[in-house]
C-alpha cells in the first residue's frame, strides 16, 4: 500500500528528503548538541528504508523503521508515553516519510499512534 501520492519506484530522493527534513531540525533544535542525533545519525539510517516513521523533539530526534506493529507499538510505550514524565513539556512533531518519492506527512503523535502508522508498516 502507498501512503503517498506517487506509486513509489526506483527512483531515490534521498538529498530531497534530507534538505526538507534539515529544515526541520535546524527551526525545531535550538542546541546544536542535540541535532547530532540527525546529521550523525538519521541521515545514515534513512538509506536504509524506503519508508519510514521520524519523531523530531527539543532534544534531538529518533528514526523509526515501519517494519512491524510490535515496533510502533514500542515506540509508543517506551517514547510518547513516556515523554512528558521524563522530559516535561517540550516541542515534538511526528512525519512518515518516504525516500523514493521526498515526501513527508506529519501525524498526529497525541492519538493512537499505533493506529495510524500501521497502515505505513512493509509488508
């Protein structure tokens, strides 16, 4: 199932993807410290997926394979439960992305994450 408009295909927009998603770390992470998590992290990690779920906070950033329900459902225990208690109120936004085609969709983290991104899981 694709979650994007495009059929996706062979094709890789993985500059495309990054720039976009550069633009949101460098506007949502003040410190610099804290956007190593992208720049040494995530951006070696997305060559490996296609698709794939990006949670973006004040303090850095966590990229989540969608390659099973149990996966989400962990992100969900252990990160947006979480979250609050640990860190206090902070700046969050949750987006599936797509390397083949550059696209993101932001989702809506405080509902049923579970829900929503098991639509995006490989199958």
């Amino acid at each position: 199932m694709s979650i994007f408009k495009e059929k996706e295909s062979n094709k890789d927009h993985y500059d495309h993807l990054v720039k976009k998603m550069s633009q949101i770390v460098d506007g949502m992470i003040t410190k610099e410290k804290f956007r190593a998590d992208f720049y040494n992290g995530d951006t070696d990690s997305i060559k490996h997926y296609n698709t794939f779920a990006w949670f973006v906070y004040d303090f850095g950033t966590h990229l989540l394979p969608l390659d099973s329900v149990e996966t989400i459902k962990e992100f969900q225990q252990n990160w947006l439960e979480t979250l609050q208690e640990d860190l206090g109120v902070i700046n969050t936004s949750l987006f599936v992305c797509n390397r083949t085609t550059g696209e993101m969709k932001p989702i809506n983290h405080h509902e049923d994450v579970v829900a929503q991104l098991q639509y995006y899981v490989a199958v």
